[in-house]
C-alpha cells in the first residue's frame, strides 16, 4: 500500500489540504503503507522555494513524516514519454481554438440548450487544416479523446461513483507551451510510483473518472488503485472555507500557539461519526477510518478547535511543555495557569504578569480599599493560606466582600478581569511586587 499528498508550492499549506495530507498519512500509518509526499512543481512561474519549505515544515510540525520524496518537474522526461504515446494512439489530439472561439462555443451551446462541452471539431481537422494552421502561426494544444461510456469505482467515503464521460469535454493535457497539465502528470506519477491509493477532496470525482480513462489509455490497470473522496470543508456559516484559507494556514496557526496534536485529533475526525477528542498521533493513526467520514460536507469550527487545544494544554504535565515554557518558568508557575490558557502563545503574558511589569488601570473609586490592602499585607514567608488569611482579614477592615472585594485586587494585581487563581499567583509574584501594585493602583 502506497499513498501519497501531492501540495503544489504556490502557497502555504491550510486546514483544507492538511486534512488530506493528515488523511493520507493517517491512512497510510494504520495499514503498514508508505507515505509519498511529491511536490506539484510544474508551474515553474508561481513555485517558489520558500513555499516548498513551508510545506515541509508545516508537515513535519504536524509529526507527518514522509517515507518517500518525489519533485514533478524532475519527472518531465516520463510526461513527454507518456504524451507521445498517447499522441501515437490517437487519443490526444491537437486543437487550435483561441480562448475567445471556445467562449463563444460554449454561449452558442447554451442558448441552444445544450450542454456546453467541447464539440470535437478539431477531430474532423484534415492534415491540409492542420498544416495551414501551423503555417500561420497557431501553436496547437493538446486535448485527450475521452472513451464512451462511464467509469465507476467503489470510492471508500462516497460508495459506488459513476462518471458519464460522454457528459464531459475532452480534457486539455499539454498546453500550446509544451507543458504538461495536472490532469495527465499526476496519473503517470501514480502508475510509475506504485501510488494504491488516492485519498482526495469531491471536487475531484470527475477528475477521477477522466483519469481512470487515462490511466486504460497508458496501459494501466485501473483496478490496481481504490480511491476515497472526502467531502469539503465549509465554514461555521455553511459557506465555502477556501475564502478564509490565509487566516487558516498552519503557519499562522503555528505562530498563534496551537498545538499540532490538536490540529491532528481535531481534522482526522472531523465529519466522522466520531467526535473529536485530544489524541496523541499514535491514537490518531490507530483509530482512523476512513468507513466512519460522512458523505456530506463538513464544517470547521474554530471555536471546536480551540477547545480541544486548551483541554490538551490543561492536561500537559510540566515535563512536556518545559522547554516551551520561559526562562525560569517553575512547576509551580505552569500548574497555576495551564487551567486559562487556549494557546501556548498566551503563556508569555502570564510570565510577564508574575516577574514582569505590568500597568494596572485606574481605580479612584477603590483606592482607599486598595491602601488598606496594601497596610495588612502579610510578611513573608508565604504558603497556601496567605491570600485566605489576607483576603479575610481584609474582609473585616473594609466591610466589602464578594466581587466588590476580589475584583479590584485582580485588576490591580494582574491588570485583568479573570485569570489564573491569585492564591497561586501572589506566591509566584512575591511581596513586594504584590505590595508595588498595589500602592500604584490605589495611588492613580
């Protein structure tokens, strides 16, 4: 078994195609299967170095190690192989069409109430034609004459999937340039790579359809390869996700302190039968199934996400988050905030909190509770009990209790409306500091 995720570097990798390649490699993991990463490099114009590295990164972060590495545009001499082939079999065939001739084709075929595929007509072209053609400047793109009939599989997510290939115009494989289009690379790369198994998104069901009819037409055994179709992802609004892919991309996921492991538990389940729940990538790979992705399409929500990452961040020991945590960071200091953060980003902000400098609002109307505070604050050394010892006594002295009693000690203290518990933040800040804030805050 062999499957492979096929990025193009024309961008950075997003929640939409990490759920594929986490699918694949997934897949691949459970079953003993290899796992290719080939990096769709033929768009020479828009590839770039920095996007393939990004690609790697974002895959390794994520633990989706690659048994197998392959580049397209180190494969050119197999396309143009399998292109004469196919040109001497008949079935790709040159046409001359400019873009605005097939515009207008395809208007006339509708106002005719009929379907607007390609007509065929560069078929009927006598050499004569041709020769004229080319004579007169017109560089010939290359289009494959698809087979009567239909082509059906038993797709792994979708069931029984039938394509009508008579309903589909014949695809354009090489352009007028020379170079060869995704369509025609990409089924050479699966016949020659030893690729069983492709697990992609529904809008490439047709594609399949053609391609299956590509692969006969090369000499392959369509039989050889099963095919899995996960349905789309759509945002929390039910509309399409791709216009909110920049906010998505791993990297930036990455940078706001999600952790992979999450990502990986939250896009392997979702819409599953199962719900997602914080796995380690062993139980991730031990549990997928691809028998449990529904048809229908499903959407992604942050707010999910978010969640499952705080819960995994709530139950890290400190031996696993140590080296992320900051310089001089404590036990004492991850087990008082772990319980409030979403993000590992957010760490940084309670450090500062405790051994840093921090500016707390103006309160006028509790400066004189604030000074008492201040005057009965107890001496060091501090255990367990200081804040209840402290904040009772201060009960008794001002008169206040509940919200009006703890909310202006929070603010002034750690410039926040809610956090971590303070009887285990005043231990980690010290004294004097809590001292120093407090006759700030009561002074402004």
């Amino acid at each position: 078994m062999k499957l492979r995720f096929a990025p193009s570097p024309t961008g950075y990798l997003h929640v939409g195609n990490a759920r594929l390649a986490i699918a694949n490699a997934l897949f691949a993991r459970r079953h003993g299967g290899k796992f290719l990463l080939r990096i769709d490099d033929t768009d020479t114009s828009r590839s770039k170095p920095e996007y393939e590295q990004g690609i790697k990164t974002d895959l390794q972060w994520l633990g989706l190690d690659w048994d197998e590495l392959e580049y397209q545009s180190q494969r050119l001499d197999r396309y143009a192989a399998a292109i004469e082939a196919l040109k001497a079999s008949g079935r790709l065939y040159p046409c001359f069409e400019s873009e605005q001739e097939l515009a207008a084709k395809r208007e006339a075929r509708l106002r005719a109430r009929k379907p607007p595929i390609y007509d065929r007509a560069m078929l009927r072209l006598t050499p004569e034609q041709r020769s004229r053609a080319e004579a007169n400047g017109k560089v010939p793109y290359w289009r494959f004459k698809l087979s009567d009939g239909s082509k059906k599989w038993n797709d792994l997510v979708m069931g029984e999937c039938s394509v009508k290939l008579t309903a589909i115009s014949d695809p354009v494989l090489v352009r007028a340039d020379g170079t060869v289009l995704y369509t025609l690379a990409s089924v050479v790369d699966d016949i020659e790579l030893g690729v069983t198994h492709i697990v992609r998104g529904e809008d490439h069901v047709t594609n399949t359809g053609v391609q299956l009819d590509i692969i006969e037409a090369l000499g392959g055994k369509s039989k050889k390869f099963t095919f899995a179709h996960l349905p789309l992802l759509l945002d929390e609004g039910g509309g399409k996700l791709s216009k909110r892919f920049d906010a998505l991309s791993l990297r930036a996921l990455r940078h706001d302190g999600m952790e992979p492991e999450a990502v990986v538990s939250y896009l392997s389940r979702i819409g599953s039968s199962e719900d997602p729940t914080p796995m380690t990538l062993q139980q991730a790979i031990d549990s997928y199934d691809l028998s449990h992705i529904s048809r229908s399409a499903a959407r992604f929500d942050m707010h999910q996400l978010l969640g499952l990452n705080r819960k995994m961040l709530h139950d890290m020991p400190f031996e696993e988050i140590r080296t992320r945590l900051p310089e001089g960071a404590t036990e004492a200091f991850w087990q008082a905030i772990r319980g409030n953060i979403d993000l590992t980003s957010e760490i940084g902000h309670w450090w500062t909190v405790v051994q840093g400098d921090i500016v707390p609002p103006s309160m006028p109307g509790d400066s004189a509770f604030l000074t008492q505070a201040a005057e009965i604050l107890p001496e060091e050394p501090w255990g367990a009990q200081t804040w209840k010892e402290w904040t009772s006594k201060l009960k008794e002295v001002s008169g206040r209790s509940g919200k009006n009693l703890f909310r202006p000690l929070r603010l002034a203290l750690t410039g926040e409306e809610a956090g971590p518990e303070l009887h285990a933040l005043i231990q980690l800040m010290g004294r004097a500091r809590v001292l120093q804030r407090l006759q700030e805050a009561a002074s402004q």
